[in-house]
C-alpha cells in the first residue's frame, strides 16, 4: 500500500501577485501525517489558517479563491497542483497576503523546488479514492463537462476550444502523472487582448505582464486603442495589424495553452482532499467547473465513507480453501473464510459466499434467514488472524483468539445469495503477541459491518 508523503524541509518563492500586484512570498512546510493541505496567512493577527478543501472556494474568476472566516486566498492553483503531482498528500503553505506569487505563470518553480527538496514517505496509508462508475457534470451553457471514468491509474485528457482564429481548438493528455514536470508544469497562464480591460475594471490583474502570461491577439483592433492597453500594461507598443501571441518567450509546447488547463484541473482537483484514481476527460474546463466537479467527489467520498475492496472474481486467490485451512484451525460449521484476494504488510482482503444452506440460517430466521451479527465479526476476526499468522514463522503451530472487541456497528442485514468482502488492517504492529486491528465488511459498495478488535498470538499445544 501506499504510505502518505510530506516535504523533507521547507522552500519559499517570491513575486508578486497576479491580481494584487504586492509583493508576496510564499513558503510550504513539512507537516504531519493525516494533516492534509492548510494555507496560513501569517501577515494577519493571529495567523490564521484555511484548509484547503473544494468547500471552501468562493471565487473562480481567473483563478481559484479560498474563504474562511472572512480569511481569504487566491490564486493557488499552480502551487496546489505541484503538491498533487508530487504525491505530497500533507503540506502547511505560510503566504504573507492575500495570494500566491504568480512566478511566471506556471508550476515549473514549484515543482523545481520541490525536486530539490525532496519529500519523506510518512507511516500513515494514502487513502486514494477509487472511481468505480462513471461521474459526471455538464454546464449546457458553456459546453463544459469533466467525466472521470474507472481506470487502472490517474490520467487526464482537456480539450479546449475557443472563437478564435489564433487559439481555436487545443488537445493535452497525461498518461502519468510522474510525467506532470516535464510534460505540463511549466506551461503559463493565458489569456486573450479582449479580456484584458473588463479584467482590469474588476480590480484583477495588477500584476500580470508578458513575463507571467501568455497574451493572444487575435481580434484586430485600431491602433490608439491598442497603444492605450499597452500603456496600462506597461509593455511596449506593437503594430495592431500583426495578430498573434504576445510573449517574452516562446511557447514550450504548441499546445501551451491546453497543457495549461490541465495543470489547473490537477491544481483544483488537489482540494478534493484525497487523490483518485480514474481517467477524466475534460471540455473546456475552467475553474469553475473545475470546483464544482471536485464538490462532486468529495460528496461521493462522504456517501461512501470506507471504499469497498475491488473484487474480481476472476483473479486467482492468493490464499485458496486449502491454504487458508493449514492456517486456521476453524472447520465446518465455524470457518467464515472462502479465500484471500489480497494481502499486504499490514491489511488482508477475505471473501466468504453466504449461501442458503449455512447451518445457522435454520434457526435465524427460517421465514427471513439472516446471518448473525456476531458471525460476521467471526469471520473478520478469522480474516485479521490470516494476516497475522501469514507474518510469523511456522504459522501452522499458533492460533489468535479474540481479547477485546469495540465499536461493532452493523449497517444492513447480510442474506443468503451475499458476497462479504472483508478488509482488515492492523491498527499498530504486533508486541508481545498482541495485534489491534480494524475490519470492515461490505457486500458489492454497501458497509454492512465494521469493527476494532484485539488479539493475542497464541502457540498451540
């Protein structure tokens, strides 16, 4: 499984904001497992913190905005998407005002400096959120959609499309997200000649110049005028007639400007609070859409507060009837476990089919058979002792027995024809024969039961 990541040491990146124009520095920090991303704003009293969740977004215009308690935070797609792209699942970022330092319009600074860094693996699981059917959301008024389809890893296709002549329709995709630095980090923001005033009446836009954006010409228009928004720019004049895009540099990709949406979608996926696994495709996608598709999943994340395993029936056990009976000393009526599909250093995944003629339903309840609570504990606790006996030497020669049992709960009833998946997992390592371990059941994405349970080791007579 996969363990939790943090930055070895801290790094800072100065600029200016994008929309303030101040003068901004922004530092990220190493910092405990399960404590997921906060912003602080340590040029306010009290230095207080946000945490950075798609709940928490107000603002989507030419950026995405964070909000708590009248606290606010802006423009922090491109440093959120380094993180995300890196694995970096904790992180507290310290910022001296009300945004990041646009750099130069992209993630490249970050994602510099976090090579540089480097980051530590953490004791804690990734909890990684797994698209198991097709999620949706569709703005008919725009035309913009993302749909995350079930995949084997995390992959992003964006198509952008536009009215113009100059930037009509852009395709990116990233396979990998270990590609993201070379392949999408250091594409810049964009965006078009006509925007720029409306923008600038908003009170956005004070410190964007050709340094940290790409600006595209591509509506012609009369000479005065295009001085005038030169002059407010502070940038050179240029001859009106020659369409185009208007940058320092050049562009790193002919499709700049897709790679760069992408980079924003990975940025605002980050505040979902826990990376997914699944395949998005993306039509036009902006921040806003963006925010309400990572909304989505953290509600599908809420109604599915414990993931059910991935069980495909097709696969080979990795412990069969016959191995799990050397390990176990239940027999008939009393062995719950059908096989192992899966087991690492320190969680197990058991399948036991509930058929009609287990001998318990005779009695509970012949006209409405159910299987005892208790018996779904059994089982789990048989699970969790498959774990443990499968790290010891000479597993054959000891049993585990229960010593404590807690927070048993039992969600929906479990019926002849049900499939129980259990996942257990130890809670802390084996000492002196002891193991606490957690375990859940479910049947296909239902819960049905879940359970802490503590057990000792004990060598056979």
């Amino acid at each position: 499984m996969l363990k939790q990541k943090t930055l070895k040491d801290s790094f800072s990146l100065s600029g200016k904001g994008l929309h303030t124009g101040l003068d901004l520095t922004v530092t990220f920090n190493p910092a405990p497992e399960n404590h997921g991303y906060k912003i602080q704003r340590v040029d306010l009293e009290d230095k207080p913190i946000i945490d950075v969740i798609a709940d928490n977004v107000t603002g989507t215009q030419r950026g995405t905005s964070l909000t708590s308690k009248s606290i606010k935070v802006s423009t922090i797609e491109h440093g959120m998407a380094a993180l995300y792209a890196s694995g970096i699942d904790n992180c507290l970022i310290q910022v001296t005002g009300p945004e990041f330092p646009i750099l130069d319009g992209s993630a490249k600074y970050y994602m510099d400096k976090i090579e540089e860094i480097g980051t530590v693996e953490q004791n804690a699981v990734k909890d990684i959120f797994i698209i198991k059917s097709k999620i949706e959301i569709r703005d008919e008024k725009t035309g913009s959609s993302i749909i995350v389809l079930p995949d084997d890893n995390f992959s992003l296709n964006v198509l952008i499309s536009y009215d113009s002549e100059i930037l009509s329709n852009q395709f990116a995709t990233l396979e990998n997200m270990n590609n993201f630095k070379d392949e999408v980090a250091a594409s810049r923001t964009f965006v078009f000649v006509r925007e720029i005033e409306p923008l600038l009446h908003a009170g956005l836009i004070k410190g964007g110049d050709l340094d940290n954006a790409i600006v595209i010409y591509e509506e012609k228009m009369n000479q005065d005028s295009f001085d005038k928004l030169a002059d407010i720019m502070n940038v050179p004049r240029m001859n009106s007639s020659n369409l185009g895009y208007i940058n320092h540099k050049p562009l790193v990709w002919p499709n700049e400007c897709a790679r760069h949406k992408l980079l924003d979608i990975i940025g605002d996926l980050a505040l979902i609070g826990k990376p997914i696994q699944g395949r998005i495709i993306a039509t036009r996608p902006g921040h806003t859409i963006n925010n309400q598709f990572a909304r989505k999943i953290r509600h599908e994340i809420r109604q599915h507060e414990v993931q059910a395993p991935i069980y495909n029936c097709n696969h080979e056990p990795i412990m069969d009837v016959n191995r799990i009976r050397q390990l176990l000393p239940h027999r008939y009526p009393m062995q719950f476990v059908d096989k192992i599909i899966e087991i690492g250093a320190s969680y197990i995944i058991g399948v036991k089919n509930i058929t009609a003629n287990e001998p318990f339903f005779q009695g509970h309840f012949p006209q409405e058979p159910v299987m005892p609570g208790v018996l779904q504990v059994e089982a789990m606790a048989q699970v969790g002792g498959l774990l443990v006996l499968n790290s010891i030497n000479e597993p054959e020669r000891y049993s585990t027995y229960f010593m404590k049992i807690d927070g048993v709960k039992f969600r929906r009833k479990v019926i002849p024809g049900d499939t129980l998946i259990f996942r257990v997992e130890m809670l802390t390592p084996i000492r002196h024969g002891i193991s606490t371990m957690k375990g859940y059941a479910f049947v296909g994405e239902a819960l049905v039961c879940e359970a802490e349970f503590m057990a000792q080791i004990v060598k056979n007579k």
